[in-house]
C-alpha cells in the first residue's frame, strides 16, 4: 500500500482546539485517503510552525528546530508523495519542500498563499519562505477564487496549479428536516477582531427586522463573550447563547434553523457555510471574498448594505416557497461540489499522474 506524508504547518489535525482549518486538515486527509487505490496517509509530523506576532528571534528558532525535524523525516522516508495544507506568511511550510527534494517525491500543497507584501515586514523571512514553497510545488490547489488569483502571475510552466472547492467530510447530504420555526442561527468562535465585527453586523441587522418574529441562536465560546453578550442584552430572551456544541448539537441545531446568518467578515470561507446549506438552510451573507465562493451565485449581499441583510432575512422567514427555493438551490450547490467525493476525485486528478497512477 502506498504512503502519502501530510503535514499542515499552522495546526495539525491532532490539535485539540477546534476550528475550521482543523476540520480541513481532518477532511484532506480523508480526501487523501482512498482504499480503492490502496492509499494510505501518515501524519508526517505535528511540529507546529506558527508565528502570529511577527517575532523575528522566534521565526529563526523555528527554523532550526524545522532543520532537525527535516532530517528526522528524511531518515524515516518511505512516502509516495509529499502533502502540505495550509502554507502561508504565519506558518510556512518549512518541511515538505526539504523533504521531498531529498527523497525525489512529489511535493503538493493545499490552501498556500503568497504574501509579497508582507516582504520587509515583522514576517519577512516567513513570508519568503512561504513564497519559495510555492515555488517548490509540483501542484498547489487553492480553495478560492482570490487565492488563485494571487497564485496565477507565478505558475510555473511544470507546476499544476487547480481549485479545489472546501468540503465537508461526507459523501452524501445529511437528512433534511424543514423547520417551522423562525430561528435565526449562526455559529462562531466568540473572538475580538474579525468574528467581533460580525457580531456587530449582527446585532445591527436584527435592529432592522421590524416586527419580524425571529428568535437568535448563537452556537460558540471565546473570550469575546462578554462583549458580544451585551451587544444582543436588548433582545431579551429573544436571543440563546447555546455554547460550544458537539457535532450531535450541532447537526440539531441547523436542522431547527430557518436561517443561518453570518456576515463573514474576512472569512477564508467558513465550513459553517457548507454545514448550514448541507442541512438544507439558507444563508445570509455579505458579499466577501471566500465567502462568495461557497455561496448560490447571486445571493450574497452588499458590505456596504446591512439594511438588505435583514430585508432577506424577512424574507427567507416570511415566504416560504422562497424559502424553499433556496433551501433546495443550497443543497445542490453542496451536493454538486462541496462533498467528499468531489475533493477526492480533484485530488487525484492531480496527485494521481504525479505518483505515476496509470488508471
């Protein structure tokens, strides 16, 4: 049976706090994965190479320690191909492209970016060597539209360069059950900075329903809660905080949902996107980046518009055979690219030919 290494530089799947690019590292490895090609994977390494501050003196000692984690893995060998998730300014991948060189492998990666303009900064060095891992790839797969275009000016003419869409972890959809109820859901890391500013959107947008009936569901923890539960403290009882849920919680909590609304303030893309719209809930969404890329062509709204987003909210709770509408539309959006067996079949239609699969 052949080996793939799998490696993700920022946080391995093996980490025990949960979050989005956990859950892709996690549905990369069952992508990967494949009993029919008599796969397997191995998590090459769990070295955490991640800077978040723009510590100069910390970077370097990464590095060093990343020299000797190299040499380890080298010595261990024995890997048909090299795959790396997730290599950017914060977490370059500092081993896949040693690595693979040494041992003559194809080395892949997933969800990288490059960062010129991070060049000189606090990140430099990290910068530069999340770029020259980029140029390393015999095939990087990026996940949105704005990843590609920040890839497409430095192909190579050997190197593939392929979407990938962001996947759930399973082969077919969960079961749909409508619900009469006016819930609003949404669930997200209670966090300052990005996930606040939704938050914020949020409570603005819910001000704007007017005479709407509604109840909000909040589903998540963080250090932010305090702040965001006195955002919502004038609704009363008309809004749950329901805490962190499990994945049993949780599919129960999409599946009493009308709608799951989240503005996605600077969201990669959000696997609670691909989750809500699995279980058969419309979404309410500005139009951002990565976010419009798990999203029905056409239902994102203005940044600049939080007006509109609680005019579709009114109608997605008011209507339902609009409701309905795009209820189905979000299922088969999912169903046609977002599932498992479409990750598997884009992997290796790349990986495939690269580790000399000849069916």
């Amino acid at each position: 049976m052949r080996a793939i290494a799998f490696y993700a530089p920022m946080k391995p799947p093996t980490h025990s706090v949960p979050s989005g690019d956990r859950e892709m590292a996690r549905g990369v490895i069952k992508a990967l994965s494949d009993p029919a090609r008599a796969v397997s994977v191995d998590l090459a390494s769990e070295f955490r190479c991640y800077d978040g501050k723009g510590d100069a003196s910390f970077q370097r000692q990464l590095f060093a320690q990343a020299e000797i984690e190299a040499a380890r893995l080298v010595a261990q060998g024995g890997w048909a191909a090299w795959v790396t998730y997730h290599s950017y300014y914060k977490a370059p991948d500092l081993l896949g492209p040693a690595v693979s060189k040494v041992l003559g492998i194809p080395y892949v990666q997933i969800e990288a970016t490059r960062a010129a303009k991070r060049f000189g900064g606090a990140w430099d060095v990290f910068a530069h060597a999340a770029d020259a891992s980029c140029d390393m790839a015999d095939a990087i797969f990026y996940l949105t539209q704005q990843d590609g275009e920040g890839l497409w000016p430095y192909e190579k003419p050997d190197q593939v360069l392929k979407q990938l869409h962001p996947f759930l972890h399973s082969e077919h959809l969960p079961d749909c059950r409508s619900s009469n109820a006016p819930v609003i859901l949404t669930t997200a890391m209670m966090r300052h900075g990005d996930k606040l500013a939704s938050y914020q959107i949020i409570a603005q947008a819910l001000r704007m329903l007017g005479d709407t009936d509604w109840q909000f569901e909040i589903a998540g923890d963080g250090p932010a809660r305090s702040e965001i539960e006195a955002l919502f403290a004038s609704f009363g009882d008309r809004v749950r905080f329901l805490g962190q849920l499990d994945r049993k919680a949780l599919q129960a909590a999409y599946a009493k949902a009308a709608v799951f609304l989240w503005p996605g303030v600077n969201e990669a893309f959000g696997m609670v996107y691909l989750e809500a719209q699995a279980a058969g809930v419309p979404v309410v969404a500005q139009d951002r980046p990565g976010v419009r890329d798990v999203l029905p062509r056409g239902t994102c709204i203005p940044q600049d518009d939080i007006a509109a987003l609680a005019v579709e909210i009114g109608k997605l709770l008011g209507e339902p055979a609009y409701h309905s509408m795009r209820s189905n539309q979000a299922r088969a959006l999912i169903s046609d690219k977002h599932l498992l067996g479409a990750a598997r079949d884009t992997i290796w239609s790349v990986l495939g030919p690269l580790t000399g699969e000849t069916s």
